[in-house]
C-alpha cells in the first residue's frame, strides 16, 4: 500500500517543546489528588518541564482497580496550569473525554494503545476533535500492528488535526523479557521512514514497566533520532495507586535527563568522519548486495525443491527438517555473536517465503 502523505504542523511550531531535543511530557501516572498533582507539577518545573502529564481516566483490565479520579482531576490539572504556566496534557479514549478535556483547557492528548487498536474510538475521538487546534499523540496499538497505527493518524489527519505525533510504548508479548513491553523497534524504524517528518516521542516508563530499565531505553530512543520522551514522575512513587514500580520522583528525572543520558549529533561536517562513515557505508552496500544474491539463489533453489516434491507426492511443509536447521542456524549464528531471537526472525521469514515459493 502506498504512503499517504499526512499534512502536519512541525512540533516546534506547536507552541510548547523547544529545540534542543529531547522534548520532554512528565507526570504521574494518575492523578491521585490535588496535592500530590501540584507537588509533582512544581518540582518538575524547577527544571524545566513545560509540558505536563496525568492520567484522569485509567483504562485497566480487571474492575475493581483504581481507575482514576476523573473529571475532578481535570480541575487539578486546571490548577497546575493557572498556577505553575505549565501546558496539562492527558490521555482520551471516547468523546465524552475530549469534550472535558476542551472544556477544562487541556492543551494536548493521547491515544492509549488500546484505544489505536479500535478504529471505531478513534474515528469517534477524531469527529470529537474536527476543528480544534489541539496537538494529539497516537501510541502504537497493542500488538505491532504498524497499518493500524498509521489508520489511526490518518483518521485523526483526516479530521484537520495537523499537530499530530506519535507515541512508541512497545507492544504486548508472551514471551519473557526484561521489560515490560516489547520495543520491537523496527516497527517504530519502519514508520519513522515512511513519515520522517512526523514527531516521534517514546515511553520508556511503559515499555520498560520499571524505573531500573528508563536510562537505557531512552537512550536507545535519542540515539535512533527521536524528538522526545514520555517519562512518568510521581513525588513520591511508593504511595502511586498505579504503576509504582516505573516512577521517578521530579529529582530522579533531573539526574537521567542532565546526568545520565546523551543527545548525540544527527550528523557531522568533520572531514574525517565524512570520509571514515562513507567508506563503512560502502561496505554495507556490498555485503547487502551479497546477501540479496544469496536470498536469490536460496529461492530459486527452494522453487527446484517445490518442483521436485510435487513430482514426488511429497508435502511441502515439514516440520522435522525445518526445526533441525534452525536449530544448526542459531548454533552457527552463536558463533558470529548473532543473537537467538534475530535469527529466528530472519530465518523463520526465509521459511516462510520459501514454503509460499514451493507453492
């Protein structure tokens, strides 16, 4: 499917993030009460956060969990604005919400990545918003599901929301990890390619599920060239009524904000480094060229094999022979520090268009 091009409004015309990156959106995760609202807004800017965050309604998957405050917490975030100056930013998932958040002055919103999932919200979301100047960020949906991601902006586009970005919080997996949230960064890689010029912030709270994993994933992000983060800051964690454990307090944030992570250079005019990258650059196109006559010949070879089955009466998948060279792939892959789950994904792809080529 070809790109459609979105018609957007860069985000340092938005009014609320400056240059230099990264653009920062901190808070808690819920709006607990009135207190603890503004003594997070306060210390968060002391240095420097202008644009704060707080969940009002939580959308949780078991009844009986704190779900959030609601409405009334609107009027807390209403406060940190008239007080504090600072822009008060939320999460939507249905008209109703959007209508109390224009009504209360909420500056911008998000999507939830269950509420991408559903077109039917987000098309309600998007009428809801049509001819307001409201900045809206769209996480991803939770499964990696890139066509619906890009669906929900362009509905929202579509709408004449031009301050438009998106949110890269990772995706539910089975699968055991570290985090909480699978990166899969290449989804995030992949639309970042079809709309370079679309703001891309990242959610480390949410992807890693703790505060232990917050320095490394945002690094990861400033270091693929996104514009910003969504960090979420409590004054004090322990106590939260909602994802404690991913917390920072406002001073933990100034220490991995000023401290602990690096904005590197998108590019550099040093000669040595022009000519040093460029001759890298060279032998990455040979090796790719390389491997794309490799693929080639494997696929002409797999076609010979199809061939040869059917002549045979022979099924095309079997399973035994597939197991037992993926299993020589990732003993040899060993070898070349490659990691287990990479060539699964690469070779189990190959497989895939290999069994679709016997056909």
């Amino acid at each position: 499917m070809a790109t459609k091009k979105l018609d957007l409004i860069p985000l340092y015309d938005w009014g609320m993030f400056t240059e230099p990156r990264p653009s920062v959106v901190a808070g808690p995760c819920s709006a607990e009460s009135e207190e603890q609202v503004m003594e997070t807004a306060r210390g968060l800017k002391s240095f420097g956060i202008n644009v704060f965050r707080a969940g009002i309604w939580k959308p949780r998957t078991h009844p009986g969990c704190f779900e959030g405050v609601g409405t009334e917490g609107l009027r807390w975030l209403q406060k940190v604005k008239k007080e504090l100056g600072l822009k008060i930013s939320t999460e939507v998932a249905s008209e109703k919400h959007v209508f109390e958040c224009l009504k209360f002055g909420v500056d911008l919103v998000w999507l939830g990545a269950r509420t991408t999932a559903n077109p039917f919200l987000v098309q309600e979301i998007a009428d809801a918003l049509k001819d307001t100047d409201i900045p809206v960020l769209v996480k991803n949906p939770v499964n990696p599901d890139l066509d619906l991601w890009i669906g929900a902006l362009e509905r929202l586009n579509r709408a004449g929301i031009k301050k438009l970005g998106v949110i890269h919080r990772g995706f539910s997996t089975f699968e055991k990890i570290n985090y909480r949230n699978d990166p899969q960064w290449q989804v995030a890689i992949e639309l970042r390619s079809r709309y370079p010029e679309l703001p891309f912030f990242v959610d480390p709270s949410h992807m890693g599920g703790s505060k232990d994993y917050l320095e490394e994933i945002s690094q990861r992000s400033l270091d693929l060239g996104f514009e910003g983060l969504m960090i979420e800051s409590h004054c004090n964690p322990s106590c939260a009524l909602s994802d404690a454990k991913q917390q920072l307090t406002p001073e933990e944030l100034q220490d991995l904000l000023e401290n602990k992570i690096k904005v590197r250079d998108a590019d550099s005019d040093a000669p040595e480094w022009k000519e040093n990258i460029d001759q890298l650059r060279a032998k990455i196109d040979i090796i790719d060229e390389n491997i794309l006559y490799a693929l080639g010949s494997r696929m002409k070879i797999s076609r010979q094999i199809g061939e040869y089955k059917k002549n045979n009466n022979i099924a095309i998948l079997q399973a035994s022979r597939w197991d037992a060279v993926l299993a020589k792939v990732i003993e040899k892959g060993n070898e070349y520090g490659l990691s287990e789950k990479f060539l699964k994904d690469v070779f189990n792809a190959i497989h895939e268009a290999s069994v679709e080529a016997q056909k």
